[in-house]
C-alpha cells in the first residue's frame, strides 16, 4: 500500500524569495517524493531576480514561478506549513505542523547577501527532507 506523498507549503509575505528558493530546493533535493506549495500574504507580481540568479548558480530554475496569495485551501491541503516572516497574517488550522523559518528577507539585497540566506534555506530543507523521508535501510 503507498502512501500519499507529504505536502509542504512554504510561506513569507512576498512570495518572492525565500518561500520561492525553499520550494525550489524543496522540489529538486526531494525528486518529486513532497508534493510543494508556496504562497504569500502580500504577493509581489514577479519573483525576486536575485533570487532566481542565486538559485542559478545551484542548477535550480524558478524563474518560471509566480507568487500566489495565501489560501486558506493551501494551508488545508498541507502536512507541513513552513513560515518565513509572516507572522500573524498566517492562518493556524489544527493538526497542521507548523515551523517558523526566521530568515533575512533578501528584497533589495546584492547577491553577495543573498546567498547564504540561500545557503540557510537549502540546509534547512534538507534537515526537514531527512525528517519527511527518512531513508530506508
């Protein structure tokens, strides 16, 4: 019998950047074994370019991506709600695993200050890749 895979929603306020890179990340180190959302309370109308460069240069491309608004329904449908800033604009449903990321936002910062936000995110995924997986013996 298999089991669903476990969705994870990544959330900050703009949906441009750190929730954008943690998907990213969430979407290639899993290969397709979580099922990932992002959103944000106040999205911005395109992803944060420097962001996508810095991505880049990891070989991940989420250039194509769009910030979407934070649903209710999103929230619903996830296992794991990874917050990112957004304080009490998030909506707290019972039963949800809820963890707060707090990172730097990189909105208006030179490349050379986004990357180990980045570098963060990336680690902080694999940690909660390894909790959601565990590998099998």
């Amino acid at each position: 019998m298999t089991s669903s895979p476990p969705t994870v929603l990544f959330v900050c306020v703009h949906n441009a950047g750190r929730s954008q890179m943690a998907a990213g990340f969430m979407r290639e180190l899993s290969g397709g074994r979580v099922e990932v959302l992002s959103a944000g309370s106040e999205p911005k109308d395109q992803i944060n370019p420097v962001a996508v460069q810095v991505m880049a240069e990891e070989g991940i491309d989420i250039a194509g991506g769009q910030p979407t608004i934070l649903t209710a329904e999103a929230v619903k449908e996830s296992d794991v709600v990874i917050t990112m800033g957004c304080g009490e604009t998030c909506p707290v449903f019972p039963g949800k695993r809820y963890e707060d990321w707090d990172l730097t936002d990189p909105a208006g910062r030179p490349v050379e200050e986004v990357r180990p936000i980045r570098d963060e995110i990336k680690r902080r995924v694999q940690d909660l890749l390894d909790e959601l997986l565990p590998a099998t013996a």
